[in-house]
C-alpha cells in the first residue's frame, strides 16, 4: 500500500503543474515571427489556446504573392477543442495529486504524452498544409518552393526570415510534460531505494 | 518690410567705415569636429524635429536637426500634387475662403502649442499672410486639420503666436484696411479716418485644439509686425510690434521712417476676453470661412460664419497701451521668465529691452506721454529696463537659450549676435551667410528653451551651394551654441522662403505618430471597406466608383460604358492596415492630380472625360514587386451612346473580354 502512495513533494509539484496548464489556457503558446528588409519592426503571430492575435492579416496580405491560404480564427477546430484539452489535464493533474496514487501519476503522464505529440503533429501539419497547398496561378511561383514554417527555430523562406518558438503557454506545456516525466521516474525508483 | 534699398545703403556706410570688415568664407568659420556634430549615422534618428516655414511655396517643411535632412513637406494653404492636397474632393474644401477657393499664399510664421509654457508635441500653427487665415497641424498625422479665415483683416503678418497654455492663438493685421462692415471702396487718401488695424484671438478648444475667432480688437489703423504672448509673470499679456504711427500710405521706406520711435502694443488678453464675455464691443457683419479636417470621414467641411465681436479701443481703454519702441520695429520678443520684451527696431543702432514689472508700474503710476489714437503711450523710460548698445545692424528677431542669454538675428550686418539679458552686454557673435531673417532655438520662445543649437534662416546664398539659374535656394545654417563661442556646423537648403520655424525634441511626437487610419473607424460615406464591395453606380451623368486598392490590383480595374462629359468620381479606398503602405491613383489625361491614399483612408479623384478612347488608370506610389501591374483602363464613348455600363471585379482568368458585373443606375 505504501509504496502505490505518491511524495509530499511529488503531490505539490502535481499541484502547481495543474495551476500551471490552467494559467496556458489564457496565454498565448506558440508564437511565429517574421523579419524582412521591408519589415525591419517584424512581423508576429500569436497562437492562443482559443485564437490567434499579432499580425496575421498583415502576413495574410503578403502571403497572396506567393498563393499561400489566408489563415482565419474560424478555420482552427482546435482553438475549440483545446481549452478544455488543457482544463482536462490540469483536472487530471488535481486528481493524481488527490488520490495519491501511482497509477493516476503514470495514466496523467502517458495521456498528456500522447496530447502533447498530438498537438505537435498536428501543428506541423497546419505547418506544411499552409506551405505546401498554394494557388498554381499565384503571382510569384518558384520552382521547388515550398514556404513551411519551422515547427521549432528559424529557416529562410524567400525574403523573408521565419521563427517559430513557443510562448507562455507553450513553456508551461512542455515543462509540464518534462516535470511529469521526472515524477514519474522518482517515484517507480522509490520502492527499490526504500 | 523696410526697403531693400535702405539696407543696402547701410550695408555700404557700414562696410566703408568699419574698413570692410566682409565675413571670412566657411573654411575659418568652420571648426574641426562640426561634421562629426551634424552627423546622424545611417539608422539612427535626428534629434529634434525643426518646422520650417515654407514663405511664398505656401507649405511647411519638416526637417531633421542636426543632420539637415528634409523629412517632408506639408501641405497647408497650397495645392499639392504629390498628393491630391486641395485636389482631391476631399481636401478642396481646406482651401476655400470667403474670396472663393485660394490655392496658394504666403506662409511665414509656426508655432508649436504649449502646455504651461513649454512646448508638447499637440498641434502646429501656421499663418497664411495673403488671404488672412491660421491653419492648425495634427502633430500625430502630420496633416493640416483645421484652417480658419480672419475677418476685418489684410495681411496676416504678426499670426500665430500663442498663449501659454494655448488658449488662444492671435492674428494681427499687417495692413490696416477699412473693416468688413465699412464701405472699402474710399479713397486711400481718408487712409487716417477709415483704416483700422484689426487684432483676432482665435480660441482653442483645450482637448480637441477646435479654432473658432472668440473676438477682435479694433486697434487704430497702424501696421502690426509681429507678436509674442507673456509668459509666468506676464502670461495675461500679448505684445505686438508696430510700424507706421505715421499712417503713410505711399512711399512707406521714406514716409514710415519718419518717427524716431513705432510702438510695441501691449495687450491685457485676460481682460479683453473678460469684457468680449461681458458683452462688450460690437457685433459686425461679415463673411468669413471656417474649414475643418474630420479625421473619421477623411474629408473636410467648409463652413461660411456670418459674424464676428470687434472691442474698440475704447472697451479697451484700461487694457491696451503702446508703449515707445525706436525704430520701425520688427521682432517682439520675450524671455523664458516672462519679465522682458525684446523690441528690434530694424533701423536701430540699439536693441530696446522693456521690463514687464516696469510696465507694470508705469500702467499703476499713471506714466503716460501722452495718447495715441485714443490708446495710453506709456512712458519710454519708465518701461524700459535698458539698451543693447552697438549689437550690429538690423536687428530682427530673438530667441532665449534658457541660459539667460538672447541670440538676435542681423540682417544687414549678416550675423548673430549673443548678448546677457541682465547686463545687456554682447557676449559673442558670428557671421551668417546671408542677410539672416529669422532665427529659432528649439523652444527658444517658450519658458524652456533646449538650448543647444540656434538655426539662422538666411535670405541670400550666392556662392553657398551649386547655382540654380538666377533663382537660388534659400538657406539655413546650424550653430552649436552649447559652449561661450557659437560654432557654425551645417549650411543646409531649404523651399520657399523660410521665415520663423520651430522645433522640439524628436521623441514628444516620433511616438505618437499614426501609423494607419483603422479601416473599420472608416466613416467615409463613399468608403469600400473590402473588395466585394467594390462597384460602379450611375447617378444621371455622374458615375461613382467605388474602388479599393491593396497591393497590388485596384477592385474594379476595367470599367466600360463611361460617356464622354460624365462627371466620373473615383472613391478610393486603401485597403492596407500596416505602416508605410500607401497606394496612388493616376488616370491619363485627367486635368486634377493624382490621389496618394493612406492605408485605411478614402480618397476622391474627379475626372471628367472629353474625347472617346480608351484610359489607363494606374498606382503612382511603388507599393509592391507587382506595382507595375496595378493598373486598368477605363473605356470612354461618344455621349449618348449605348455601351453598357460594365465593370470587372477580380476576373481571375483573363476574361477582360467579357467582364462579370453591371452597374448599378439610380
Ligand atoms: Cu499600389
């Protein structure tokens, strides 16, 4: 019996990733910026659980030279979804610290595992989507071209320089999964040092 | 202004006595590091922003100090083609007055509004001295928003110049004409009974900056050079220089120079607003435009006022009182703390400094020489504090460095000359080249004058800058008046004729500067505020086109079934909502002018088509990779022929032969 219970300290740090997924909802999680000659002030996105913000009908008026989609807050079922994506871990992040049990620990890591590569797969794919799929009869068309922005970093795409990082948000979803994991693997080692 | 001649005559004595003394070129007058001081390293900003006054080209012109550089020329009482300026329907009404629309006059004076004395960054006053009017600049878009007609008035010289906290701007008459409601068609010899010099104070609105002509004071029939309000101390008061006590009206560099002294006229303001509220003075009928800039339609309005409250000199016997001031004054004036008022006789061998407690005194005492005009003179000697002995030859204008000094211009003897307000002795002077009119120090008519750089505006160039024909630019030069001696660092050219100018730190308005008029606060009532709202509407023989631009395509960009003698209006909306993105619109052979629209602006171009043919229309501002490519024509038939009226709306194959979309008839 004892050894299905979770630390003190595991429980507490179970609490404030909990808080912490909650403060996500209501930052913004990733955030994409572009730098061109033209735009020495940059260009930015902001990617919100719920919505974007920055820039983004700026870009959407540069992006028709090239025959890119205009990207719309309407197009996104995510920012439907994922409030509450992010509530149901912070809830299940409570509740393994609630019920003090392993197994609630082990289930809360594997299945924001799962989400987190999940969001990340599925945030490529809008990546590549809007990059790939272009208007054959846009103005400028380059042979080979293809304008995805990175998931993580910087790449170069035609005149302008691209940058993809995560925000507040997306920090506090990746430190949580990291810190998940850590538990995780402290408290399956207790039992063979106790 | 006296006469060239005089000065000239002067200018000869001077020289021939003083064993011609002629300035030095640039080489001795240039120090080692002034290049260094001047230069503003690619990306970076210059440090104040300086206004210049566009003289006779009826502009403003926006410079960068120290580096020289012209930012931009503002369109204020002239049409300009650059950008559709008092082309546009929009923008005509700006130009209109009671004499019809005027295109064009004679820009002298700026000034900046203060909050307590110190300049901030709102508004930019400007005078038109032709056709008397105040106009007020948005310091936020740089745009003229407000230009305000003066009744009663001819010659709009000793305008605009504020109070301290910017209550009202004032408007004094240069010539004395009969007023508005008098029969003007009298012979110019009843001159001394029919003639009046009219004073305006114009009211601002504190929040909004709104104009509106509160009330004039009808002073006798004298020429009114120039002004400048109190300021601490003497904040109630407005002083005017005066010339003409003699009333001449012919040959005035003989006739106006008769007297030993002119006048500078001091004015209680408090006290006249006090007795205008009261309902004193007298209503008189009269016609005057007032026309407003209304930033949310993008268009201006012009409105005709019928009516203006004139105080006599009577209403203002305890109030107004001239006070003696050798000879034909010029420049009036006063110093950051408020206690003297600089007079520069221009044809004096001295400068006059009077003391505001003096006058003061003087007023309480009763020291009077004597009236004028029914007008109290007060006694030289009791308002005078003292005399700046030998400063040089044709004192004109001064400006405060915030140090205690004052830096008078001379434009016979080309020269600035710095002398102590409290010991009135000259402390350094340097040459200009040439003939220097007005001067400015940033804020250097204000209670906080940064006082790092005094900037002389010079009327002759002669051999400074490469020759342009007979006719050759203007010129300002910048000197570093940081240390004991002022250093010349820069010549630059300017436009027009550069008369007074102002200047503040670049930060108070580089920050608030609009960058894009937000396209849904668009109230413009011939804005299309997206493409699917582009179209073609006939009304009789007008035709409204409702078009939109984004880089890089117009919506519609082919129209068909235009009829020559149709009244076409092309309502121009920029779509673009980012900094830096304005679009033109040209069309051949129109006799306006072109548009240049800002992002999230509507703007109107009227054309009315004479002959048959096809007319390309494009944009004249190089917006994109594609630029080249925005662009359409316009089909233009015989009157009273059949050809539909037909217009293309994003044709995405090319289908020019056969456009989708029919216009609309009321
Ligand atoms: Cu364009």
């Amino acid at each position: 019996m004892k050894t299905t219970s979770l630390k003190k300290l595991t429980r507490i740090t179970l609490l404030v990733c909990g808080l912490a997924l909650c403060v996500s909802i209501f930052v913004p999680m990733w955030s994409i910026y572009l730098t061109a000659p033209q735009y020495p002030e940059g260009l930015s996105m902001f990617l919100w659980s719920n919505k974007i913000t920055g820039d983004y009908e700026i870009i959407n008026g540069l992006n028709h030279y090239i025959g890119m989609k205009t990207i719309h807050e309407e197009d996104f079922w995510e920012f439907k979804i994922l409030p509450y994506a992010l509530g149901f871990f912070a809830f299940l992040c409570f509740l393994a610290a609630f019920l003090n049990k392993k197994l609630w620990l082990s289930v809360t890591t594997l299945l924001f595992l799962i989400f987190g590569v999940a969001f990340m797969i599925d945030f490529y794919m809008w990546e590549y989507n809007y990059g790939h799929n272009l208007d054959p009869h846009a103005a400028i068309v380059v042979p080979g071209m293809t304008y995805q922005p990175p998931l993580i970093g910087f790449k170069q795409l035609l005149n302008f320089g691209a940058y993809s990082y995560p925000n507040i948000g997306g920090g506090i979803m990746i430190g949580v999964a990291l810190i998940l994991v850590i538990l995780a693997i402290i408290e399956f080692r207790k039992p063979k040092m106790g | 202004m006296k006469s060239l001649k005089l000065f000239g005559l002067a200018t000869i004595v001077a020289l021939s006595s003083l064993g011609g003394c002629k300035p030095k070129g640039t080489e001795t007058a240039i120090s080692g590091d002034a290049a260094e001081k001047v230069y503003v390293a690619p990306g970076k900003y210059d440090e104040f922003y300086n206004f210049v006054s566009g003289g006779f080209n009826g502009q403003v012109n926006v410079y960068g100090l120290p580096s020289g550089r012209l930012l931009k020329v503002l369109p204020v009482f002239s049409q300009n083609p650059e950008n559709g300026y008092g082309y546009s329907e929009e923008t005509k009404p700006m130009l209109e007055t009671s004499h019809g629309f005027i295109p064009w006059d004679d820009q002298h004076h700026l000034s900046l509004s203060q909050t307590n004395g110190e300049v901030d960054g709102r508004w930019l006053f400007a005078n038109a001295n032709n056709t008397p009017r105040v106009a007020r600049l948005d310091l936020k878009t740089f745009k003229t928003v407000e230009i305000i007609e003066l009744p009663n008035s001819a010659g709009n010289h000793s305008s605009p110049f504020l109070t301290e906290n910017t209550e009202y701007v004032v408007a004094g008459t240069r010539f004395a004409v009969p007023t508005d409601d008098q029969n003007g068609d009298v012979p110019i010899d009843t001159f001394k009974e029919n003639f009046k010099g009219v004073i305006s104070f114009i009211g601002i609105n504190p929040e909004s900056g709104d104009m509106d002509v509160s009330f004039q004071i009808e002073a006798p029939g004298i020429n009114f050079d120039l002004s400048h309000a109190g300021k601490g101390k003497s904040a109630d008061w407005f002083f005017f220089s005066c010339y003409n006590s003699e009333k001449a009206n012919t040959l005035l560099e003989v006739n106006a120079s008769q007297n030993d002294k002119d006048f500078i006229m001091a004015v209680n303001w408090k006290k006249a607003a006090e007795l205008a509220k009261a309902g004193k003075g007298r209503k008189v009928a009269t016609e005057y435009v007032h026309n407003k800039w209304d930033e949310s339609t993008h268009s201006a309005t012009s409105t005709m006022k019928k009516e203006v409250l004139v105080l006599s000199v009577e209403d203002m016997k305890d109030a107004m009182y001239f006070i003696p001031c050798p000879k034909s004054p010029h420049g009036c004036d006063v110093d950051p703390t408020g206690e003297y008022i600089v007079g520069s006789g221009k044809l004096a061998a001295l400068i006059p400094v009077f003391s505001f407690d003096k006058i003061q005194k003087a007023i309480a005492d009763k020291a009077f020489s004597g009236e004028y005009d029914g007008v109290k003179v007060i006694k030289y000697e009791a308002a005078l504090y003292g005399e700046v002995q030998k400063p040089g030859l044709g004192p004109l204008h001064t400006e405060f460095d915030g140090q205690g000094n004052a830096i008078t211009s001379m434009f016979v003897s080309s020269e600035l000359v710095r002398w102590n307000i409290k010991d009135l002795k000259v402390i350094d002077r340097v040459p200009t080249y040439y003939s220097t009119g007005h001067l400015m120090i940033p804020g250097g008519d204000s209670k906080k004058p940064f006082g790092k750089y005094v900037v002389a505006y010079n009327k002759i160039t002669k051999d400074r800058y490469l020759p342009t024909g007979p006719e050759l630019a203007q010129s300002a030069q910048l000197f570093d008046i940081s240390g004991d001696k002022m250093k010349l660092l820069l010549d630059f050219p300017t436009f027009g004729e550069p008369h007074y100018a102002q200047a503040l730190p670049a930060d108070m308005i580089s920050k608030n500067q609009v960058k894009f008029f937000k396209i849904g606060e668009n109230n413009h009532p011939y804005a299309t505020k997206g493409e699917a709202e582009s179209k073609v509407v006939r009304e009789g023989n007008k035709v409204h086109v409702y078009m939109t631009s984004i880089r890089s395509h117009f919506a519609p960009d082919n129209i068909e079934g235009i009829k020559v003698g149709d009244e076409v209006y092309f309502h121009v909306t920029n779509l673009e909502q980012d900094w830096d993105v304005p679009h033109g619109f040209a069309i051949k052979g129109n006799e306006n002018a072109e548009l240049l629209i800002m992002p999230g602006e509507t703007c109107t171009l009227k054309w009315v088509p004479k002959k048959a043919g096809m007319y390309p229309m494009y944009c004249t501002d190089f917006c994109s990779a594609l630029h080249q490519e925005m662009q359409g024509y316009v089909r233009v038939s015989p009157t009273g022929s059949n050809t539909p009226l037909i217009y293309s709306l994003n044709n995405k194959k090319d289908n020019a032969q056969s456009p989708v979309k029919k216009a609309e008839t009321k």
